[in-house]
C-alpha cells in the first residue's frame, strides 16, 4: 500500500504557518508545508497553536480542500 494515512500528530518544529487571507476571526486552521516525511501538509487550530496537529498526506489533503470547497464541512 503506498497511502499513509492521515494521522494527529505532536507539534512539528521549525514550520511555517500560514491561514488564509479571507480569515478575519481567530476561528480559523493554519496550514504549513511539510518537507520531508510522507506527509504533506500539517494543520492546527489557530486558537491552540501549542495543540495537536492534522497530518496530511498529498491525496488527504486534495481531498480536504475539494470537501471544503463543496461545502461539506459546512455547518449550517
């Protein structure tokens, strides 16, 4: 099987966090690029930045990002 899978994970150190230009709340999640490992992209709560984060895979996180688009994290 070549997937990992998608995991929580310690605080990964030295990353480079960023959250979207749209965000105007602290509600929001940050994301950072991974660059070595087999994820692809770390994601945390910008309201606990010392919490847990998401670890995604590439094919994890372009599956994230097409649900979020289609409204399928929405909670209305």
């Amino acid at each position: 099987m070549n997937e990992i899978r998608n995991s929580t994970s310690e605080q990964p150190a030295g990353l480079a966090w960023r959250k979207s230009t749209r965000s105007q709340t602290s509600n929001c999640v940050e994301m950072a690029p991974l660059h070595t490992g087999p994820a692809a992209v770390a994601l945390r709560d910008s309201k606990d930045p010392r919490g847990p984060v998401l670890l995604f895979n590439r094919a994890g996180w372009l599956g994230f990002i097409a649900g979020a688009k289609n409204g399928q994290f929405d909670l209305n």
